[in-house]
C-alpha cells in the first residue's frame, strides 16, 4: 500500500491521467471540495468528509479543485504491487488515454 497527500490550490487539476496497472485506488477528501471524474461515469463534486475509489485500468478524466477560491486537499490509498511503476501516468498525445 502506498498512501499520497494531494493538495490542489484553488483552481488547480491534475491532467487526466490513468494509474499503475495494478493498482486499486481509494480516494478520501480531506478538505474542500473536489471534481472527479472516472472512465464514463459523469463527473461528480466530493466534499470533506466523502471518498471514491478506481479499480485497476481506470482513467481518471478529470481530477480538480472544485472551487478556485479555496484550496482542497485528498488522501489517495494504492492498493498496488510493489514493482508496478510508476503510480501515475498522465495521458500523452491526442490518443484516448490508454
């Protein structure tokens, strides 16, 4: 398992991006607000307190700050093999992100 603290400013996102082969990702908002969207799942705002996850293979479309006045912050949990490198891959080119 591999824990991550992402902080957004407000305003700030990830590119989309897809992540390590085998990794299982639970995802807990820590503070603020935050926009995700994964695969074709429409896109949803998680508040403080909420949490999501992504199976392995996901593409995460949209990972945003959903406010651009306050920063927001979330906890991600890898459930990953040790060996699969590296966790998060952003999309390159005009292809569709796989």
């Amino acid at each position: 398992m591999v824990a991550v603290v992402v902080t957004y400013p407000p305003g700030g996102k990830s590119t989309p991006h897809h992540h390590a082969g085998s990794a299982f990702i639970y995802a807990h908002v820590l503070s603020g607000a935050i926009r995700s969207q994964v695969d074709d799942e429409s896109a949803k705002v998680y508040s403080a307190g909420d949490g999501f996850y992504e199976v392995p293979g996901s593409h995460h479309r949209i990972s945003e700050n959903a406010s651009d006045k306050e920063p927001a912050s979330l906890l991600a949990i890898f459930v990953v093999d040790s060996t699969d490198a590296p966790l998060t891959i952003p999309d390159t080119g005009s292809g569709n992100g796989h």
